[in-house]
C-alpha cells in the first residue's frame, strides 16, 4: 500500500483479507487466543515470534488499527491505547525515567500539561516549559545533562499556535534527543511531522480520528529515525531481564522503542484500547481526507466571518490570512489548517458564557474534533486546573472562545454564530 495516494491508503489501508474472510475489518471481541503448542506460546512470550497471545498487548481488530494509522503517518510501527493522555504518557515514561528531563512547548493541551506539571513530576521526571514561539537559542538553554525528549503540537489546542517543525527538529538534533510532535489536531492527511524531522507521533484518537465522538483512545506512532544507542536511552540498549535479557536496539533495530512501548510498558500499566473501540477509529480513519478536507474549508470560512463581526475582537485560525501562524501554516499544512479556531468576544468571559447560550445548532461540550459543531470556553473548562499565569502563557485568555467546526453546512454554521452574537 506503501505506493498509493493517501485518500486510498485511508480507504484500504492495511487490512487485507484472505478468500472467504470478511471484507471489513472485523471485530475480534475476544481476550484469549486458542494454539495447539505450549512451545510456540512460550516463542510469543519471549518475543521470537509474531502473534496474538492477549488482547492486553494485542488483538488483530488493533493490529488493523495501528498498521493504517501507522501506514498513514509513515513510522516503522505503532501503538494503540486507551486514550489520548495514555499515548502522552507512553511517550514519555518509554524513555524517561526518575531523575530525567524533558522540554515542552508551553502551549499544549490542558489535559497534557497537567500529565507533564503534575502527575509526571510525581514520578520524579522534571519539565521545563517554553514559549513556542521562543528562538532556538532560548529552547536550547533549557536543556539540561539530563534532558530526554523534546514536546509540542503541531496545532496548539486552543491557543492555534503552529509549530515550528523547523525550529524544534533542529533543537532536538543539537540536544541528540528525540522530537515527539502530538498531531491531533492537524491528522496525517494535512501534517506529516516524520517529513518536518520528527522521531515520534501521538495522537488522541478520540478526536479527528474517530470523528464520531463515539470512541476514547490514542496511538503512539514510532518514525524508526532516532538513534537510540547514544549512550542516553539504557533502557532500549541494555538487557531487559524480563524478557530474559534481550536487548530492543539490538532485537528490533529502527522499531526499538515501539516495541519496548508495547511489551514492557503495555504490559505492566495495561493503558489497553477496546477492540470495539479500534474498530471504530479504523472506521473513522477511511473518511478522514474527506472530512479533514471539509473542517478546514469550514473554519476558514467561519473564521473569515467572525473577523469581520463588530462583537468579536480577535479571531486566531492559522488558515486564516493575516494571522500570525498563517505562513507556518501554509508552509506545514498547505492542504488546510483543520478544524479548530479561537475568537475573543467583546465583554470577556461573560459574554462569552452568553453568547453559547444563545446558540441552537453549536452545542457546548467538552470535545472537539467531531462531525458536530461544538464550542467550548477553556478558561472555565479544559484548562481550569491551570492558574491565571499559565493560562496566558499557554495562550488562553478569559474572553476566550473554542470552536470545533464540523461538517455541516457552513451557511448554517456562521447563521447560529450570527444569531447568538446579535443576542448578546
């Protein structure tokens, strides 16, 4: 499937049934898996063989999952999991352990920096937090002997930041530590970051993914280009006595850390996706170039209409010209830039509570990434756990207003937007 376009690679993906099987993906609702011979058995624990032996590590329906998003994105492998914070976690704690350190952009996910302030610190692995927009100079001073792994988005949720592939690749190559990229909001179909320098892709599933709002889940998605015998990462270059001394570097060679992700991590914290749900992201994922097509084209158009709205002070769409990231934009997702946008409300943070009241079709619920329009005040919500200070600096302000553009019509969209601002 390696050499089809993308639209195709979504639709067939990597599920490629033998005479008489089925043709869609099926559902293998099960935990166990029935052999014949304890010795194979024993093969598959010790890793020698490939198979399914426990749906906690493995199960075909997820195997279908992760070979399509992984054919998607370009890696050499890929992880499903339970959700989106899981594959964050994984990321992290597959490299990093007590004692280590890791720079992340400032402006990501509520959830995710709450994982990295708090519950990550718990567990002694130390963050440094940098403005994305910082130049590489100032990114590189936060490194330290111990420094890990460098973080970011490609779309910042909900500042709208675009990163700079660029900038925090050559970061990441001077520091000779991995670049980890969340792509949730941007997809495969609109940003690659493997082609922009990135080592390692996370995605939350849940969101574009899916596109139904029906499923939770996340994926990790391995680009098979980082060196990992540096001398930093032990843990993929020296025996694991659990698997009875084996070695990932030197057993799996480029696909080393997905694999240690899988039968080490996987194993232990048991952060597991539902064969339902794995359906149902494979699904999602054979619609997304049309879908992705359809959010851009509409949260550009419902951007455009919201600048221009005597009730709305600023609008942040990277799609939209003029904007601070529209260059980045169009140099990292020239197909579009999905379908997220931010918009400050004259009044602050009480007209914009009445301005979702007022809404009919746009409903307020903590999502995004849906065929719905949804909006969302995150000051109040995502990113409440946040003090005032973090907040601004992860680029959320009290007037601020999210939304999720879906697919519906658009003149029917910005028609429900016009109604409530004229409320107000």
């Amino acid at each position: 499937m390696s050499d089809y376009q993308f639209n195709t690679k979504c639709v067939q993906g990597t599920y490629r049934p033998k005479p008489g099987e089925p043709r869609v993906l099926p559902i293998v609702q099960s935990t166990t898996f029935s052999y014949d011979d304890s010795d194979y058995v024993a093969d598959l624990f010790d890793l020698k063989v490939g198979g399914s032996f426990y749906t906690r590590i493995g199960n075909p329906t997820t195997d279908g999952f992760e070979g399509k998003m992984n054919l998607l994105e370009g890696g050499v492998g890929a992880l499903a999991l339970s959700s989106g914070q899981s594959a964050s976690m994984f990321s992290i704690i597959n490299i990093c352990n007590a004692g280590d350190h890791v720079i992340s952009s400032s402006s990501i996910y509520g959830g995710t920096f709450n994982l990295f302030d708090v519950s990550l610190r718990k567990l002694g692995i130390d963050f440094t937090f940098v403005d994305p927009d910082a130049d590489l100079d100032e990114i590189l001073s936060c490194a330290k002997p111990n420094t890990k792994a460098i973080f970011g988005e490609t779309i910042a949720n909900p500042s709208m930041n675009v990163l700079d592939f660029e900038k925090f690749a050559a970061a990441a190559k001077k520091l000779d530590i991995p670049f980890i990229v969340d792509n949730t909001l941007a997809t495969p179909y609109l940003c690659r970051p493997f082609e922009h320098g990135a080592n390692i892709i996370v995605h939350s599933s849940t969101k574009y993914t899916d596109g139904h709002a029906t499923s939770v889940g996340g994926i990790v998605v391995d680009g098979g280009t980082f060196n990992w015998d540096n001398g930093k990462f032990p843990g993929l270059v020296e025996p694991d006595e659990s698997y009875h001394g084996l070695k990932y570097v030197e057993a799996f060679g480029p696909a080393a850390y997905i694999v240690k992700a899988r039968v080490q991590l996987l194993r232990d914290y048991g952060c597991t996706v539902s064969p339902f749900n794995a359906f149902m992201f494979h699904l999602g994922l054979e619609t997304l170039h049309l879908r992705m097509e359809r959010h851009s084209d509409n949260a550009r158009k419902l951007a455009e209409f919201l600048s221009g709205h005597p009730k709305v002070q600023w609008v942040k769409y990277p799609g939209l010209k003029g904007d601070p990231y529209y260059d980045l934009g169009q140099k990292y997702m020239p197909k579009g830039a999905s379908g997220i946008l931010s918009f400050g409300i004259k009044g602050g943070a009480k007209a914009g509570k009445d301005l979702i009241k007022h809404l009919d079709m746009v409903h307020l619920v903590v999502h995004l990434g849906d065929l719905r329009t949804s909006i969302l005040h995150p000051a109040s919500t995502t990113h409440r756990q946040l003090n005032e200070q973090q907040q601004i600096e992860a680029g959320i302000y009290p007037e601020m207003i999210r939304v999720s553009v879906g697919i519906e019509d658009i003149e029917d969209i910005i028609k429900d937007f016009d109604k409530a601002l004229n409320a107000i």
